[in-house]
C-alpha cells in the first residue's frame, strides 16, 4: 500500500512539474522584430520586458530594455531580466545554447512566407496564453490578403521587379526578392508576376545585364524607414534607373518607391503591405 502511495504521489508530482513547464510565459523577451509586433498584437505586449536594439513598433517597445539583436546579443543582460521565454532567431545557436543552460525556454524563429507568419502565430499563441488572439489575427489577416487577392483577380499580372536594397542613387548592390519568402508571396497576391519567380531563394543580387534580359515591366522598390528619403530625394532615386531605358518599366515610367517598415517586416501588418503593392500595380482595383 506504501508503494503504492508513493507511486501515485510520484505520478502527480511528474504531472504537475508538466503542467508548470507548460505555463504561459510571463516575462518575454523579443530579438526579432516580426515576433515583438506579433506579441502586442495578440495582446502579450504586458508580457513584453526587453526587445531588440532595433525594434521600434509598436510605440510601447521604446519604453523598453535593449538586449542586442541577431549578431550581438546581451546574453547576460538577457539572462538578468528573469525570462521564462526568449524569441531568438533560428541561426542563433549559442544564444540558445547559453539560456538553455539557464534553464530558460526558447522560442525559435526562422524565415519563411506568408504561411511561416501563420505557423510562428500559431506556436506562439499558446506560448504566451493567447492562443484565441492569435487565431483570431490569424483569421483577419488571411481574410485581408483574400479580399486583395479577390480586388485584382482577372487582371493582366505585370512581370515586376521587387527591390528592397540598392545603393543610393546608383543601380549598384540591387537586390530582389526571388521566388521565395513572404516579399514574393506578397507580390503574387498582389497581381504581380514576380521576374524572378524561377530563382528558389528569397533574394537575387541582379546585374544591370540581368535586369535587360529579364525586361520588368513594373519595378516597386520597398525601404524600411530608417532609409525613409528626403521629401526632394524619390525623384532623384527613380533617376538611377535612367541607364536602362530600354527596360519597359523605365521606358513607361512605371517606377514606384514605398517607404515604411510595415513594408518589410513579415509580421501583423503584412496584409496592410500587401495592398500597399496591390494599389500600385492595380489603382483601378481600389478606387
């Protein structure tokens, strides 16, 4: 009868060390930007103690304690803020490494498409006690993207060029979503036809050469805003493009430059994005 006891006081105890494992976190911390925005807009922004160097949305995060970023993590200042969850990226090993030793959760992020921005709502719901949030955001942003998606069916889909990187004022260091990653869902829904839709990565370094050939016949560039431009200043970048008239989207003037984080973070404002790209390849679709 003794063991017996002991066996079922053993069995509970196990049960309740689970349970306790599988709390919601209380104290969060965020290095990815995509997954801070993602933790306030299920309603875990109070659960938020410390981000990033370069996080900066919602406004709340300002307020908040900096702990490094991808490169250059604050191990020790992580580690000080009494954690019980870190949303670190995927590449991150020894960060991983070094919390799991102190015996703090990790939450793993890695890069993906669109439906990578469901999944990691998906985990992390339940993660932070805020699972009908997340699937409730979930549901908003898919019927948002469907909405776009509806807007531009049937019209004719521009080969588009999408950069998000380029030096100023020169058509050096261009780089381009390829046919991978949330940018080239993005334009897909949008009613664009991604010019490098064939290349499995999510972004292509493209030569002058290579961009005659490809012959775009729209280029979008879209810039976080931090590299937000002087009122004076989009003009003078379209000018860049000025070299390969013979590229139909110069030749039509069909050059278009979009500034704003919300542009290139794959997190809660991603379907906002997505119609950003949707207005400028189909007006007529919105008016």
């Amino acid at each position: 009868m003794a063991a017996r006891t002991k066996r079922l006081i053993l069995a509970l105890l196990v049960c309740g060390a689970a349970l306790h494992a599988q709390a919601p976190a209380k104290r969060v911390i965020s290095v990815v930007p995509a997954v801070t925005e993602m933790l306030f807009a299920i309603g875990a922004g109070p659960q938020v103690v410390a981000v990033s160097s370069y996080d900066d949305y919602p406004p709340q995060v300002k307020s908040l304690p900096r702990v490094g970023a991808l490169l250059d993590p604050d191990v020790e200042r992580i580690i000080s803020l009494r954690p019980d969850l870190v949303v670190s990226y995927g590449s991150q090993a020894e960060l991983q490494q070094q919390l799991k030793g102190a015996r703090i959760s990790v939450f793993n992020y890695r890069h993906a498409g669109l439906q990578g921005i469901f999944d990691v709502l998906n985990r992390l719901g339940p993660a932070v006690g805020r699972k009908a949030e997340a699937d409730r955001l979930t549901r908003d942003l898919r019927a948002h993207l469907d909405r776009i998606s509806t807007a531009v069916k049937g019209r004719p889909r521009p080969r588009t060029l999408l950069v998000f990187g380029r030096d100023r004022g020169t058509l050096r260091g261009i780089y381009a979503s390829g046919g991978r990653g949330f940018l080239h869902d993005m334009l897909e829904i949008a009613g664009g036809t991604n010019i490098f839709a064939d290349i499995d990565r999510e972004s292509v370094q493209a030569s002058s050469e290579t961009l005659l050939a490809r012959a775009p016949e729209v280029i979008l560039e879209v810039r976080a805003a931090g590299l937000l431009m002087p009122d004076e200043e989009p003009g003078e970048e379209r000018k860049a493009w000025a070299q390969l008239a013979s590229v139909p989207a110069v030749r039509t003037g069909r050059i278009r430059l979009l500034t704003g984080d919300y542009l290139v973070v794959p997190g809660p404002r991603v379907a906002e994005a997505t119609e950003a790209l949707a207005r400028v390849l189909h007006p007529e679709a919105f008016k």
